[in-house]
C-alpha cells in the first residue's frame, strides 16, 4: 500500500498532539517516523507506531519528559 508522505505525516503528528506531546515534539516524532519508513527501515517506522502509542497509555513513555544533566 502507498500512502502519500504529507497525509502520513500529519496523521502520525495528530496522533502525537492527540497523546499529549508537545506540538514541537510531536512534529519531530512525526517526521522521523514517517522518513524512516520513506527510507525503507521499517523496524522504525510505521510499524513501531501502536507500540508506542499502548506505551503512552500504559505510562512507559512520558511525551513531557526533557532530559536533564546531572554530571558534567
């Protein structure tokens, strides 16, 4: 199936926003996710989509959390 990379695209960052992710974060998810399918890795693409999504509502992934430096 071929999807166009644009619908993809704004359909994976409405999920994300939809999630909770911040809009720059969720942009960033979104376009990553969607490349790395146009360029064929697709162990980390669409197809990690619904894992994540089930992590984000069973609280394994925070789409708040910043990482912080503790040592320098």
């Amino acid at each position: 199936m071929r999807l166009p990379f644009d619908d993809v695209l704004a359909t994976l960052e409405r999920l994300y926003l939809g999630r909770g992710y911040p809009a720059a974060a969720a942009a960033l998810s979104a376009r990553l996710v969607a490349e790395t399918s146009l360029d064929g890795v697709y162990s980390h693409g669409l197809n990690r989509v619904p894992r994540v999504l089930a992590m984000i509502a069973n609280g394994s992934i925070v789409v708040d959390a910043a990482p912080e430096r503790l040592k320098g």
